[in-house]
C-alpha cells in the first residue's frame, strides 16, 4: 500500500557515494516505505555519483533522478525537486544523512492526526562512525516554543522535516537564500499560519565534516 510520503533529496557534485548509499539504504528500510525517494540535481556529476544515482534508481522502483541545471542555488534545486514530487507528504533527508527505521511512520502520523503541517525532530551529528555520534541538535517541541525561537535560532532540524507538500507551496516555497533556504522557509511558513511540532526524538543522524557548527563564522553572521 502507498503511504504517501515523497523523499526529497539534492545530490551535490561534492556529496559521498558511501554515505549516499547509506542514505538511501536507511530510507528503504523505513516502516513507512515511501511511495518515492527523489534524488535532484543542478550540477555536471562526477562519474562515481552518477554511476551511484543510476544505480539506486535502477534497482528500486520507487527512485528516480530529477536533473534540474537551470536551478541555481540549494533553494531553487530544493523548490525545484518539491514541485516535482508527486505525494502529500515530503520527508526531507541529504544526501548523508541516515533516518532511524521509525521515523517516516511516527512523523507521518503528527502530520495526519493533528494540526501540524510541519514536524520534525532532534538530529545526531556524528564524525565517522555513525554508531557513535559526537552531539545531539535538540530543538523545541511545541508549536508556541518553535514560534518563540523562530526569530533568534532556526527551530527545526532541516534533514529531520517531513511535511505538508500543499500547505508549504501554498507559503511560497524555497527560494535562494543561502546557508539560511530552510530558517527563510520556516519563517515564512509560520507567518502564513501553519502549525509545527517536533517530535521529542532523534530521528534522524547526520555526517558532519567536523565539529565547528555549521551555520557558524562571519558569513553566516
């Protein structure tokens, strides 16, 4: 049975096959499969990547490659590979990023048996071994505490969403805003009324390169 769910996930030119893999191992092996994982892409990909996408699309049915190259910028690749799926839900994942088995039922059933139009969770970021993660992104879990961050601190995990396909295009989308397309996209989701929650849970493990935040520096600033 078809559970309604679309997996949205970019590729970049830079990402691991490995961790690709892995990705999308994590993804077929949900309790909740998904009715179809989209992989989407804007660059010229190195052979490794291709012959990895073309791979995983040949042997699940359920998978398939959008190439967008006149997308530029994460935002408009994202805002891209949204209008191209096809199911009410989307479960955001990148490309190294592994989902806990549980994780597209239990936030499938937020979206459908409340208010919510977005929810997502706490997120494990670890360096190398994803058995052992090095710390844990916690987020705020109530509506009215996510609306309370929103205007100082990003509030919700991106890889970790799943989400109200309409509601969210019915608020305008992504759009280019870089190191910041999902703060950009939350914020304005709120403003236009839809309801989040994040689950109490980690569902979602996250490779990182190191252990400097990611959204830190001065060009973040």
């Amino acid at each position: 049975m078809m559970s309604g769910i679309s997996v949205l996930l970019p590729v970049a030119v830079t990402s691991d096959t490995a961790g690709l893999r892995r990705a999308h191992k994590s993804i077929v092996e949900q309790t909740a499969s998904p009715s179809e994982v989209v992989f989407v892409t804007n660059q010229s990909l190195t052979e490794d990547i291709e012959m990895a996408i073309e791979d995983l699309v040949s042997t699940h049915s359920d998978s398939r490659h959008e190439h967008i190259p006149d997308a530029s910028g994460l935002g408009d690749v994202l805002q891209a590979g949204l209008k191209r799926c096809s199911e009410p839900f989307v479960a955001r994942m990148d490309a190294d990023d592994i989902s806990e088995p549980e994780r597209f039922a239990d936030q499938q059933t937020v979206l459908t048996d409340t208010k919510a139009d977005v929810v997502g969770s706490h997120l494990a970021e670890f360096h190398g071994d994803p058995e052992h993660p090095e710390r844990t992104r916690e987020v705020p879990i109530t509506h009215d505490e996510i609306s309370e961050w929103m205007s100082w601190r990003c509030p919700l995990n991106h890889p970790t969403t799943m989400f109200d396909r309409e509601a969210v295009l019915s608020a305008g989308g992504y759009r280019d805003f870089p190191m910041m397309e999902d703060w950009d996209l939350w914020a304005r989701c709120l403003s236009a009324g839809l309801r989040f929650r994040n689950l109490d849970k980690t569902l979602v493990r996250a490779q990182i390169d190191d252990l400097i935040d990611r959204r830190g520096g001065l060009d973040y600033a």
